[in-house]
C-alpha cells in the first residue's frame, strides 16, 4: 500500500470506540436515558426534528381496486410542504377490525412491485420467486396493510439529472437534500410518520398494535421508523441488518443510505436496539452480498443484549434463510402472527 494511501486513516475512523452512543445500559432505567439521548441524536442527524405530525392527515382517496382476497385503495395523503404521498390501503374482504401493518418498498421501480403487480410475466416471475410481493401476501393473510411509495421512485420521481440509467432517484434526491440541509432517509421516515398517523386513525383497525416491515431499503427505513415511533408494536426489518461498516461501507450501495455523522454516533445494532423489548425479527440471506451475514451475525449481540435486560429474549430473533438478498413471507408471518 503506497504511504498515501487513506485506508489507515479511515480505519481509524471506522475503530469501535468511536461510537459516541454505542450502546451500554445494564439496567432498564439505564436503557431508557440512553434511549432518549440517542432517538434525540438520530432525529438531528436524519434533519426531522422539531416537526409535528398532523393529527389527523388530510387525506383524498383516488381510486379503489378489487383484488383476490382484498381492496386495494388509493390515497394522497398530505405529508406538508405542499407534498402529496401515494399511498395504498390493502383492506381484507374479511369484517373489521384488522390488525394494521405499515409495509415498505425497496429499490424497485415502485410501489406496485410489493403490491404484486408486474409489468412483464417474466419479472414477476423473478420477483416473486424472491417473495417480493411481501405487502399483498400481507393483505391475503388478513391483515391491514399500507404500503407507501417512497420519494424517489414511481409517482415521486423528480426530473432525475443524475442518473438516466436508474429507474429510481436516490442519487438526485439524497445530494438535492444534503445541500437543503436534510436527508433523503430523513424524509422518507417523516413520510412514514404520517402515513402511521392516517392508519392509526382509521375506524377498522385494531387499537394499540401496528406492525412495520420492509426490505432491502424498505427495512432500512423500518429499522430508522420502528427506533424513533413508539407506535411500532412489532417490526420486522428484512435484508438490511448488518453493521454500517461491513455493509454500506464496504460494498456499493445507493446514495439514500448515508447519513451524515451517523456513524461517529452508533453502529446500526445500536439504532436497531432501540426498539427493545417490543417483538422484533431480523430477516437475513445467509448469501446476501449486501448484507453479509457474519457482520449480520455479530451486530445481533447488541440488540441481544438490549432484550435481556428485559428479560425478553424471546422476543427478539434473527431469521437467516438459505437464500441471498430476498424477503422471506414464511418468517415474516410467523412473526406477525405471535407478537402481533
């Protein structure tokens, strides 16, 4: 290595201790002024801070759709700003009330991906041998689901200067916003946000429990949603465990996933140890080249740890299946279906 090589001097930044709010509680009350410290800290750096949710949304339904098992509704809901989110409500054909789940889309061309809906036989084909259908395989289960598509892709596109080549706009968007002052992860957590306000006020559903899923980026921004919204009742963030370091740091990924000064703050066990004692179950590949899981694997201990100051070990898993970088509806389910 030539002696003007930077990896030292990153390496040296990357060092364990650097982490100023790893976690270190050994007693609930200890956990909770941690907690607080680091959600207060997580706010700032994703640049949400300070905003109230609107209570209720304003929200106009646009269409309503017939589906095996259930209807898909269309809403725009008003996120601020002068921004309208698509949103999607699957709603059982079973009587009410459901037991409502907030569902995420990861780097698909949109929403409709998640919602089981494909351009072509063949990438339907390839995606749901991947269970990529995960919101309406949801729905057809019984529950109530709704699926937000996320800023950058689909209806939300921007005029994208960045990259003709994706059919997403993380890139324009995450570096638009940086230079705002914001993040791209920041808002789409705050869009989350108000979708869980419209859910939560709906007539249909079951008080007091929501459930939050994803995959891919779609667990990313559950894992950031279910540390900052004591709404969550139960999460399950599918192929985006790991430590920042062996994943986003390591290997090529979108630009939505940086978060300035993130990383002199917590690794993502910390930030995923948060959401202690509430059910929760990681959905890992034991292939995934994103995520790998030895990094996966080691990160668990923290959020482990979390839970056994609880004494809630059981609710907290790590679901590895044989695959790569796939959802897995089975894992997910079961879990949903215990602790819901």
């Amino acid at each position: 290595m030539s002696a003007f090589a930077l990896q030292p001097h990153l390496d040296q930044l990357d060092r364990p201790s650097a982490q100023r709010f790893a976690f270190y509680a050994r007693t609930q009350d200890d956990f909770t002024a941690w907690k607080n410290v680091l959600r207060a800290k997580l706010r700032r750096l994703l640049r949400i801070e300070g905003r109230t949710l609107p209570l209720p949304p304003l929200v106009q339904k646009l269409q309503a759709v017939e589906r095996e098992g259930y209807i898909e509704e269309k809403f725009a809901l008003d996120v601020g700003e002068g921004i309208f989110a698509p949103i999607y409500i699957l709603v059982p054909k079973a009587p009410p009330p459901y037991k409502p789940i907030m569902v995420f889309h990861g780097h698909n061309p949109s929403v409709q991906y998640i919602l089981g809906q494909y351009p072509t036989a063949e990438i339907a084909e390839e995606r749901l041998a991947a269970n990529n259908n995960y919101a309406q395989a949801l729905a057809q289960a019984g529950y109530l689901v709704c699926a937000v598509e996320q800023r950058g892709f689909g209806e939300r596109r921007t005029i994208n200067i960045a990259d003709k080549d994706y059919p997403w706009d993380c890139r324009h968007l995450s570096f638009e916003y940086l230079m705002h002052g914001r993040t791209l992860m920041g808002e789409r957590v705050w869009d989350g946000m108000v979708a869980t306000s419209y859910v939560l006020n709906r007539t249909d559903v079951v008080p007091g429990v929501l459930g939050c899923t994803g995959n891919s980026g779609g667990g990313t921004l559950t894992l950031y949603l279910m540390a900052l919204d004591d709404r969550i009742t139960a999460a399950v963030p599918g192929c985006c465990f790991c430590s920042y370091q062996a994943s986003i740091m390591s290997r090529f990924h979108c630009e939505c996933n940086y978060i300035p000064d993130l990383l002199s703050a917590a690794e993502m066990g910390d930030v995923a140890a948060m959401f202690a004692p509430k059910p929760l179950r990681f959905i890992n590949g034991e292939h995934d080249p994103l995520f790998p899981v030895e990094a996966t694997r080691q990160e668990y201990e923290t959020v482990r740890r979390a839970y056994a100051i609880f004494a809630a070990e059981d609710r907290c898993s790590l679901a590895v299946h044989p695959g790569g970088h796939a959802y897995n509806h089975a894992l997910s389910h079961a879990c949903f279906k215990d602790w819901l």
